[in-house]
C-alpha cells in the first residue's frame, strides 16, 4: 500500500504544506484566470496578504452558477493546450464544461493511483470498469489512469450488460469492480436467476462510487448491507466530482474517504460561507492545488459531509469525509419535515420486492414541495401502497404519493439515451 509522506505528516505540517502552495496558486489564478482576476478586483482583495489557510475567509465562494455562467473565463491556458474536454453530469443544471491540459491529465492519473492505493489495490489486482470511458466522463477515464499508472489490469466493460460482465469475470478472473453499489443486487439477481456461483468467483471488492454504502456512523447502510449480506466482498466508498479533480477513498478500515492535501484544500462551510466545527455538517468547498486549465479557488460543490481529524489505523493522518447527507439544492422541505434524498433511498433499498426507483420532486399549487415515489416492481406488490406509506411515516414520519410502474419503464427512465449513470432523482420544482 503507496502512503505519500504528506499523508503521514501531522496536522500542522498538513496545514503548513497546502500554506506554502497558497500564494503561486493566488499569483497563478490573478494573471490567468479572468473570472478570479475579476474577483480579486472587484473585492479589494490583496493576495499577499493571504498566507493562512483561515486568510481563505477574505475571498468570495465560487458557485456552480459561476461556472455555469462564466465556464469561459475559469480557462488559464490557450485552448490549443487542451487535451481533453469533458462535462459534468449536469444532475444539479446545466452540464459544466472543463478543459484538461496533459498535465491535468497526469495529475489525474496520480490521484487514483494513490486513491486505489489507499483501498488496497496493487499491480497484482485485474480491475473490471462497470463505468462508461465516453460521453466526455471524466471518472471512468480517472479510473482507467489510475489503475495503469498502478499497474493493475483493466477490463473495459462498462455499465449494464450482466451477461457480459459474467463471462467477463469467468474470462478474466478480475480480483475488483469499479461500480456504481446499486448495479450489484442487479448482479446478484442475475447470477441467481441464471445459476451462476457469484460467491466463488475472483470477485475480492468493489470500489463503489457515486451513491452512500454507509451512514454517518460508517457503518453499513441498506444498500451496502444487502450487497455484503449475499456476497461477501470489501466494499470500498469514494466521493469526488469533476470540478474536484480529486477522489476521498476508503482505506481498509472503512471510516471515511481519505483527504489527499497535496492535491486539495478543503474547508466545510455553513449558510453563511463560515467555517463549521468538527462534528457539524457543512458544504464541501473545495481549492484545487496543481491543476493548470481549470483550477477552482473555495467552489462550493453543494455537497454536505461530516469530517474527521482523529488518525486513521491504516497510518494516514489526514482528515477524512463521512459519507454525503445530501446536496443542498435537493434539499426537500415535505409537510414540515427537512429530508435528503439519501435518507429516502435507504428506506426503499430495504424492500426486497422494489426493483428501482425515481423520486420525483415537484411544486404544488400553495408552493411548498410535494414528492411522488416511481417503483418498478412485479404485479404482484401494486397493492402495498399503504404498506410503503407506513413505513416511511415509521421512519421519515412523513409519506409521500406511490405509483407503480413495470421495472423496465422505471430503468428506461432511469437511463436515457445519453445518460452515463442512473438518474433516481428528478427535480421538477419551480425556482
């Protein structure tokens, strides 16, 4: 297992370290960057005076609004430096674009590298890519890096196609997955309908991305719980985002996605743009360090997490992030209760009989928001609703509208043309 020295330093050299990388990146920023040449003017903002990572506080946040407005003026080098354009997801508006200079492209590849290093990957591990490696996504690409800067063997397959990700396995013997965690009961499924014996394959993990495996108290959640209950495989949670350019992954001990701070500086702020203690939620607001076309200086990224200080039994002493409560713009407020998506996800995981699911959320006519559950699931269940209604009201203590659907009009919703991973969450409500 690679640790980086920094990971290993103690707090205060951690926070000593990302200080000394402040002011070329604010000297970079001010001479490259229009939009935050900009910001620094129109603020009065003199950046030598900005030595401390709390000197941070004296500059504007940067929203994905800016971005989404001013994707242009982020860019600081000549577009005939860019090597790749990718987009975001575009799940919270519309598609973001970014450039990447091959320097940003190696500096991707390092990060994975040290983040599959950090859930116990090695060169002698085969690693099967359950993610797309098109459709400008920067993730599978990520991982691609990664694992070739490691020296691990990549299966290409992508997400869906069950058949083919089980001859792959019998083919290949890989020893990993990268997958997004709710593919796998699919898996499952699969192999029990067709008689595969899933549990004495190479399978040994799984690097699960863009959904929660566990809660606050990084134990296991419903989803991750009913993967490990029928197959038993180290899971391993990791959060990042293409603004980020950065991934925070598990080690072995599963107590959070380890902070790279060689790559990133973070900071977890509340409503008011300010510092939160540790043990309080906050935003994850992120300043990238060592990237050249895009860098991003206190970007909100809507995310809200809890974060850890206390060293990790694996050696690393860095801070590391809980899984995500929920995006602050999908916030919901039903009926006088504040709820997250995340929440409503687990409650229907534990249903065995739901195969999938949309939440839709939408105005109502006095303003306020109204939910509606589309679950996919056999003919026999269309008569639970009440069922379904007292559970969440046992545990959200509120119930939304349920309708019932055939599970292959729900995974047509669910996966779109152009889609590069499951939408469950749609957001219809008037701004």
């Amino acid at each position: 297992m690679h640790i980086p020295e920094i990971e290993k330093k103690t707090i205060e050299e951690i926070k000593q370290h990302q200080e000394s990388q402040l002011p070329g990146l604010l000297h970079y920023l001010k001479e490259h960057s229009t939009f935050y040449g900009q910001l620094f003017k129109e603020n009065n903002i003199d950046i030598n005076t900005i030595k401390k990572l709390e000197d941070l506080t004296q500059i504007p946040v940067t929203t994905k609004d800016d971005l989404q407005n001013r994707t242009d003026d982020f860019l600081c080098v000549p577009k005939s430096e860019i090597v790749d354009f990718i987009t975001t997801s575009g799940t919270m508006g519309e598609p973001v674009t970014f450039a990447m200079t091959d320097h940003d492209l190696n500096r991707l590849a390092h990060n994975e590298y040290i983040s599959f290093s950090c859930a116990n990957t090695t060169s002698e591990d085969i690693f099967q890519l359950m993610v797309t490696l098109d459709k400008r996504f920067m993730a599978g690409m990520a991982y691609f890096l990664g694992l070739r800067k490691l020296g691990a063997g990549i299966i290409r397959i992508g997400p869906g196609l069950q058949e083919l990700q089980f001859e792959s396995i019998r083919r290949f013997s890989p020893t990993g997955l990268v997958t997004v965690p709710s593919f796998i009961p699919k898996l499952i499924e699969y192999a029990e309908k067709n008689n595969i014996d899933y549990k004495n394959t190479s399978i040994q993990k799984a690097v699960c991305i863009g959904e929660a495996i566990r809660n606050p108290d990084f134990t296991l959640n419903t989803l991750g719980k009913k993967i490990t209950d029928k197959w038993n495989i180290k899971l391993y949670s990791t959060y990042a985002s293409t603004e980020m350019g950065t991934a925070f992954t598990e080690c072995e001990a599963g107590k959070g996605g380890h902070h790279h701070p060689e790559m990133i500086i973070v900071e977890f702020l509340d409503e008011n743009n300010q510092p939160v203690k540790e043990g309080e939620a906050g935003e994850v607001t992120i300043t990238t360090l060592g990237v050249e076309g895009m860098p991003l200086l206190r970007f909100k990224t809507g995310d809200i997490c809890h974060y850890h200080t206390e060293p990790c039994e694996c050696g690393r002493t860095t801070m590391r992030l809980g899984p995500v409560i929920g995006r602050k713009q999908q916030m919901i407020k039903f009926k006088g209760t504040t709820l997250y998506p995340p929440a409503i996800y687990d409650l229907l995981n534990e249903i065995e009989w739901i195969q999938n699911y949309i939440i839709e959320v939408t105005t109502n006519q006095l303003g306020t928001d109204e939910i509606t559950i589309n679950i996919g699931c056999s003919k026999a269940h269309v008569h639970s609703e009440k069922m379904i209604k007292d559970h969440f009201r046992a545990r959200l203590r509120v119930a939304p509208e349920i309708k019932f659907y055939d599970p292959d009009e729900i995974l047509k919703l669910q996966m779109p043309a152009n889609s590069r991973k499951p939408i469950i969450f749609i957001d219809k409500r008037t701004p």
